[in-house]
C-alpha cells in the first residue's frame, strides 16, 4: 500500500493510502520530507503536487508473504531506491514499457 500526506478526498477509503502525518511547524519542508522517509520506512518516494508519496517497507513485506509476487508501477528514480533498498532480501526484474 503506497502512503501519502497530501489530504483525503471526499467520499475517498481509509484504506486507499497510508495517511502520513502532518508537517509540523517545527520543520522545514526538507526535514518533515527525510522524516517521513524516515518514520515510514519508506523504500521508495517521490514528492510532487507539494505532498509526498512513497512506499513503505511493510507494505512490500506484507504483500510478499508466501512468496507471492509484487508488482509495482514506478519510475527509474524510484526503480534505483527499491534495488538499493530491497535487491538483498527480493529478487527485483524491471520491465519498462
């Protein structure tokens, strides 16, 4: 499941997104973004449309119980973090279209 912190829309599931926390008035933009990573284990990120999207490492773990296969939609930047990040523990076969 991919996580976000921009806001819920209206009629939208609890369970389309983890639900990042909020930024708080303590941080700059870049702090609260490498905490967030931080905090969510995220393997994989990016920010864009002023919130930030990633993929947590449970998500992955929990998807890959019993061996089934995970298929993520994703970007190159985001390809290299995930190999970085997992290529030690999954075996990782790119396919771009």
């Amino acid at each position: 499941m991919t996580a976000t912190t921009r806001e819920k829309r209206d009629g939208e599931d609890d369970s389309a997104y983890i639900w990042m926390r909020k930024k708080r008035e303590d941080e700059s933009l870049q702090d609260y973004i490498n905490n967030l990573i931080k905090e969510y284990d995220l393997v994989e990120s990016d920010f864009h449309n002023d919130n930030l999207y990633g993929i947590p490492r449970e998500s992955i773990e929990k998807a890959s119980v019993d061996g089934k296969l995970i298929i993520l939609k994703i970007e190159l930047n985001g390809l290299k973090s995930i190999i970085d990040k997992l290529s030690d523990k999954y075996n990782i076969v790119s396919i771009f279209i």
